[in-house]
C-alpha cells in the first residue's frame, strides 16, 4: 500500500517543521525551517503566529506534526521550498 508510506526530503538539516505533500507513489514529508519559511512567504509568516495550530510552541527546535498541503501541486511547493532554503 503505497499509500501508507511516507518519503521524507531533507531540504534543511536543521529543520523544525514538516510539510506533506501527495507524490505519485504516496505521501512526501519535507524538513524545512519554520523560520526561512517564514521570511519567504506571507501565508507561511501568518500560519507560524502563536494562534494558529501550526505556531503553537514554535520557537521549540523539536519537530512538529506535519502540516497537510494535500491539494496543492506537489512539485509547485517542492519547488517553493528549495528556493525558500538557498
């Protein structure tokens, strides 16, 4: 069942946050860091604010849940996110 799989692509080490996307062959997990994240995108600077699920104790290095983007273009936000990253 390749449906219960999940890939992960490490595009910062050093990441605190997951983001999961739909790949042809099931889910794909990407490390980032909430805070480049951040400086990148307006919609990612909102959801990281403290009273948004995903801002919840977000200053903590430890890795959160994932954050669903299922419906989104999985190579659009791949994409977005190494640019993020450079």
């Amino acid at each position: 069942m390749a449906e219960d799989k999940a890939s992960l692509i490490s595009i910062n080490h050093n990441g605190n946050t997951l983001l999961e996307v739909s790949g042809p062959e099931g889910k794909i997990l990407l490390l980032l860091s909430s805070k480049v994240l951040t400086l990148a995108s307006p919609v990612f600077a909102a959801m990281f604010k403290s009273y948004f699920k995903e801002g919840l104790n977000n200053h903590s290095k430890s890795v959160k849940p994932p954050i669903p983007l299922l419906d989104d273009n999985t190579e659009a936000v791949i994409v977005l996110c190494n640019a993020s990253h450079l």
